[in-house]
C-alpha cells in the first residue's frame, strides 16, 4: 500500500535517488549531472536535514518513491544553508574559480550563491518547496497527497503562502502545479524559471 509519511534518516540513498531521476526538467539527470551527489545535495537532502518536520515520502511498501520538502521561511534557511550546509560541501565540490564552463559546474555555482532563492516578489509566500515523483508514480494522486501533507504541515506553523522555482520547459510540471492552485509570480528576469504560489490553505 502506497502511503504519505514523514521523512526517516534511513530514507536518504532513496531520496538522493528520486532527486537524480527526476532532476533534468522531471526527467533523469544521469547523463548531464555524472556525479549523482550533486544535485541531491543542492536541491534535497539540506532540507531533510535542516528542517525534517517539513520533509514527507511516498512510500510505496518498500522504499520512498517520491517527496515533498521545503522550508517555512526561505530567508531563514538561506542563513542556515550558508552557515552550516554549506561548509560540508566544500571538500565535495570546491568552489569554483572561475566562470561554470559545464552543467555541472553551473549547478555547483548555484550551490554557492543560496541568495539566489531570495526573490523580493516572492516576500508574501516565505515557504518554499521541491516535489519529486519517481515515473511510475506519477499521475496516480500520490503528488497531491504529498502537498497536502506539506501544506498542512506549513498551516499548522502559521506560515501563510508558499512558493516554488519550477523549469519553464516542463510543461507537465506545471499542469500538475495549475491543478493544485497555484498561480503564476510575476518576476523580472527570471531566467529558464517561472515562479508560483498559493496560500497554505488547501481546498477541499
């Protein structure tokens, strides 16, 4: 039986999993990221660490095969990341000295720049999230179930509205975003991103 439950320590390798096939615009990275730590490192496993009470899996009997997890405050976990996740990285993946010339090396830069998720138009939504489904488990329920338990989570802590960076090219990403509503941010600039959120009171 396929449930929603709160994230474990032992729920990691499979996380780390999830993040990698699901990386490159809701598909897998492999072949563009080769070190598969990199983007787990960047864009989930430092929010299972530094705030796990906003981290929740889909588990399917087995192993986790999707998630949701976030932050309550974005501002607040820039400050966190920096100071504390952000020096385990550096023996990993040293910062660069100069210019990203691979993807690989793009991503590394924005493990190093955290103020990036700072976005002045996205003040009135603090929380931020990232929610991965592996294939086989997608467009069966399972994503909703998963926002609704991370929305919950975020009402119960007073947190008024969320937002999320998705990749502007994954047109079925944000068809599923559009059914949960969430509406469009409206950014100068973003670059190959479109910014969305809602309130944290779920409908239904």
């Amino acid at each position: 039986m396929t449930t929603v439950r709160p994230y474990r320590p032992d729920d990691r390798a499979a996380l780390y999993d999830i993040c990698v096939r699901t990386a490159h615009e809701g598909g897998d990275s492999r072949r563009i990221y080769p070190d598969l730590d990199l983007m787990p490192s960047i864009f989930a496993a430092p929010y299972a660490e530094l705030e796990p009470d906003l981290a929740f899996v889909l588990d399917d009997g087995e192993r986790a095969v999707g998630y949701v997890l976030g932050t309550a405050d974005t501002a607040a976990f820039v400050a966190a990341y920096r100071a504390s996740w952000l020096p385990r990285m550096r023996e990993r993946f040293p910062a660069l000295t100069g210019p990203p010339a691979t993807p690989s090396e793009v991503m590394i830069d924005l493990m190093y720049r955290p103020e990036r998720m700072i976005v002045p138009e996205t003040a009135g939504y603090p929380a931020h999230l990232h929610i991965d489904l592996l294939p086989g488990h997608q467009r069966k329920g399972h994503g909703r179930a998963l926002m609704n338990a991370f929305l919950d989570a975020l009402h119960r802590k007073g947190v008024p509205a969320v937002h999320l960076a998705m990749v502007t090219a994954n047109a079925p990403a944000r068809a599923f975003y559009d059914r949960l509503g969430f509406h469009e941010i409206p950014v100068p600039d973003p670059g190959p991103l479109t910014y969305l959120g809602r309130s944290t009171v779920r409908e239904g």
